[in-house]
C-alpha cells in the first residue's frame, strides 16, 4: 500500500518543473520565497545613489529624463518650495513611490501567520512623511479596494517572488509628488517594484511609476542598497505637529503661468537650457544627449568657467 508521502513524491516527480517550484514555495502560494528571511532588516542606499534628492531636494525646473507630459509641466511650473510652509502642508505626505527617492534606509520586516506561520506580507516601515507599503504575498491580502472607494495612506500592494526577486504591484496610492520638485502624480498611478536580491548583503531596487494623467511612458528608477549587520529595525518618527513657519493660514504661495523666475536655473548655473530641463519622454534617451552637447558646444564660449553653485565637496556654494 502506497503511503500519501510516498504518493506525493511522485506526484511531484510527475509534474512540469514550473509546477514542481509552486508545491515547494518557489514563488507559490503554499510556502512563500525561497529565503522568507533574506529581505528583512535594514538597508542603506550609499551617498551617491541619492545625492540630487538629499538636503533641500533637486533644483526647480529641473525635470530632465521625466516622461512628463503638459498637464504635469503647467503643474510643475507653478510650484513653489515655500508652499510647505503653509500651515496645511506642514504635515505633507508623500506616496509610496518616494521610496524609489528617499533619503531614507529601508526597514523591511517580514509578516508572518497561517498555520505554517508563512510569510503573508512583506512590509516596508513607514518614515516620518513616506505612509508604510504592505505587500500581500501570494493572495493572501484583503482583497483590492474598489477603484472608486477613497485612496487610503497605505495603497494597496500584491507580490510574488520569481526566483530571488520579488516584484509587487501597487495601486490607489494617493495623489503626491514624483520628485520633490514640483513634479506630481495624479490618485491615478501605479508602481511596479522589483527587489532583487544579491547575496545575503546586497540588493537593487526597481522602480516603474505609470500615470496616465500626468506621464506620457513609465518612468524608471533604480537604487543599490547594502544591509546594515546589527543596524537599527526601528524607524518609528514622532508624530508631525503643524506649526507656523511664516505663511498665514490661507495663503499660498504659487507661480502664475509664466511668471516662475526659478524655470531658468538649470540655464544660469548648469548652462542645460530650458528646452531640457522641462522635461518629457525624448528627454530620457541618448539622442536627446546628443542633440543637447551640439548646442551645448555652440554657446561654451559664452559661459563663465567659474563654479558658482554646488562647487565644494559637500554641495555648498562658492568658487
């Protein structure tokens, strides 16, 4: 008499290779990746992955390499830094998407349950303005919102592993920004996220941003991170208290169509003219480049070869 174990060893051996990965956790919904413990912990992107996004964040006007379409140019033109200071902004919140450009180390902790206690959701911690991302393994989630209920902080976020990636699918995230420089997203976007894992202590970090409001292709981006041994799991942030930062409740501050004087900064101190910095899909790709140093090499002559801004190692200003 066949016992069931041996009847389930070769049942296995019967099935299609891709069938045999589900029955053994490879990406399935019986037992979760592979290596349910290698993504947890703390990891920190190096100085120079984030340098543009650190400190007072990048340069208005500079959307160069963003598939921004017009909506999102007139929106992004209009903006003005001081408007944080607005005491209904002072709490401002981004969205799950600056992960993708935050400063901040990712604290990815591992929820487990089930009778197996499997591995249902991996989450990403909250930071003091970027709302906690939950990605539900598998099916084991809630199930999606309906696309007219209210966006709530935390989206709503579904995964799989394929080998040692895994990838999540994000949606009903809230209306925010793209970069924090005046480039938005519309309650309308969705991100891809694909966590890729080297090894026990490296890993890279995927981003696709679509929108169909305000962004014309995906927009790509990428970050390396390492683990920090022994770093700290806790990313818990008091919570933000609105105070006045100078703005009168009720005023806002804000560019005109035409009247932001900031639009031709990349000009004045990069010599990139405002052709480019305004950004949009042919901006992403290296015939752009190459059509920007020909006109570029025509103007050289012009330029001051005085650094003005951004010239010491630490970003100050000065010669």
């Amino acid at each position: 008499m066949i016992t069931f174990a041996t009847a389930l060893v070769l049942t296995s051996v019967a099935l299609p290779v891709r069938a045999q990965g589900v029955i053994q956790g490879e990406g399935g919904a019986v037992a979760g990746p592979p290596q349910p413990a290698g993504l947890s912990g703390s990891w920190v992107s190096p100085l120079t992955e984030a340098a543009l996004e650190r400190n007072a964040g990048p340069i208005i006007g500079d959307w160069t390499g963003m598939p921004i379409n017009e909506a999102a140019r007139a929106r992004a033109q209009s903006y003005a830094p001081g408007s944080l200071a607005e005491p209904e902004n002072v709490c401002h919140f981004y969205t799950q998407w600056h992960f993708a450009d935050t400063v901040y180390p990712l604290g990815i902790v591992a929820v487990t349950g089930g009778p197996t206690n499997e591995v249902l959701a991996w989450k990403i911690l909250p930071k003091e303005d970027i709302p906690p991302m939950t990605i539900w393994m598998d099916g084991n989630g809630p199930p999606p919102p309906s696309k007219i209920a209210d966006h709530h902080r935390g989206a709503y976020t579904v995964g799989h592993w394929e080998g040692n990636m895994l990838v999540a699918y994000t949606r009903d995230m809230k209306a925010g920004m793209a970069r924090r420089n005046g480039a938005f997203v519309s309650d309308e976007a969705t991100m891809t996220s694909f966590f890729i894992l080297h090894g026990s202590s490296r890993m890279t970090a995927v981003y696709t941003l679509q929108d169909p409001l305000y962004l014309t292709q995906p927009y790509v981006y990428s970050r390396a991170y390492e683990r920090v041994v022994g770093g700290p799991n806790s990313f818990g942030y008091p919570p933000c208290i609105p105070t006045f930062n100078g703005v009168s409740e009720g005023q806002v501050i804000v560019h005109l169509p035409g009247q932001n004087k900031d639009l031709d900064y990349m000009m004045r101190h990069f010599h990139i003219p405002e052709y480019a910095s305004r950004g949009g899909a042919d901006t992403m790709y290296p015939a752009f480049r190459d059509k920007l140093k020909a006109d570029y090499l025509k103007l050289y002559h012009t330029f001051s070869k005085k650094c003005t801004f951004l010239c010491s190692p630490g970003g100050s200003d000065g010669e």
